[in-house]
C-alpha cells in the first residue's frame, strides 16, 4: 500500500502539490487540524506567505504536533516561504516582526532575495538525487539560504553558488517551486523518502 502523504492547507498553493501527488498516484490527505497529522508518511509545506502559514500553524495548535512528527523522523518538505517555515531563523534585514518559524532546519534564510514578484524567474539546475537530467525551478519571490549548518547538504546552487535546496536528514528545503513544474521528479524523490521511513518504522502504519 502506497504512504498517504500530507500537505499543509492553510495558505499558499497547496493544491499545486495535491495535483502532482494525484498525478503521482500517491494517497495525499490536506493538513489543518492537529489530528490530521495522525499517519501520515510525509508532509510537504507548500509555498505562500510564510508569516502568515507560520502564524495560522500557531493559531490551528498544530506547532507541537508539528515538531512530534519531525522529531519522529517523518519526512517533511518546505518549498519557498515553506523552506522559511523550517528554518532555524531569517536574516535579520528580512525577518518580519513576528515570523513564527519551526526552526528544525539548520539554515538561516534572506526572504524575497531576488526582488517582487515581476522579477520571477526559470533556470535549469542541476540536482544529482534527481538524476543527470535538469531540473527547470520556478522562482517567485523566493528566499535563499545564506547561512548553512554543519550537518545541511546543498542539494542544489545556482551557477553563483547560492544555495536554492537543502536536506538535514529526513528535512528537505527548496527555495522553488516543484509543484509549478512540468516534472514530477522531486515529489517521487520525497515519496520515496517517506516510503522508506515508514519501512523503518513499523508496518502497521500507513504502507
């Protein structure tokens, strides 16, 4: 049985990620309530405006069922203002006054790096856990890594070398959009993460 993997639904293009995990054929379940977290093998942070999902995760009483679940293991995917919602804290000339932050990932992040959102942008990346094959990101209004921790692999970096993807273990971070893409690689990767994290633990869970 295949895993039934979350995605948050307060705000931002959850719907997006939902279309890719049915194109996926992968059971998907949206995330709003603390018990909706019960299960799951995986769950993905999708892009949006990351004070306010960081605020609506304290406003729902989901932050400590949150952290249980990645403490656990479960793997959890943050994409753009996603990745900020993991990360261990924004750079102070971007942080907004209250930005409610997880602070699970090792990296510290400079929101709206590459300016508003006429300044969007594709380019091609290369991300070996994907294969030699491209991979074309969309950018919106992202965020980069400027700082990374010790045990946070870059997963992928422009051609200056600015960091746009990270993984800590079981927590995955991307600066861009794979849910706006035309290829459905990253989420069969992270679905397979979480299969394989639900192999380790116990059988009777969701495979």
């Amino acid at each position: 049985m295949e895993p039934t993997i979350g995605v948050l639904a307060l705000q931002g293009d959850f719907k997006e990620h939902l279309a890719v995990l049915e194109r996926l054929g992968v059971a998907a379940r949206e995330v709003r309530l603390p018990h909706h977290l019960d299960g799951l093998a995986g769950l993905i942070i999708p892009g949006g405006e990351s004070t306010t999902i960081g605020r609506l995760i304290e406003r729902f009483a989901l932050r400590d069922k949150l952290l249980e679940c990645i403490q656990s293991g479960m793997p959890v995917w943050g994409t753009c203002a996603g990745m900020i919602v993991l990360a261990r804290d924004v750079d102070a000339e971007t942080r907004a006054r209250t930005q409610p932050l997880l602070g699970v990932l090792d990296i510290v992040v400079r929101r709206n790096a590459f300016g508003p959102q006429p300044e969007s942008f594709e380019v091609d990346l290369a991300i070996p856990v994907l294969g030699p094959q491209p991979f074309r990101a969309v950018f919106i209004r992202a965020p980069i890594v400027s700082w990374i921790g010790p045990n946070v692999e870059p997963l992928a970096q422009l051609a200056d070398g600015t960091v746009v993807a990270v993984r800590q273990g079981n927590i995955i971070g991307t600066a861009f959009h794979p849910e706006l893409a035309e290829d459905d690689r990253f989420h069969a990767w992270f679905c397979a993460l979480a299969r394989a994290f639900v192999a380790r633990t116990e059988p009777a869970t969701t495979l």
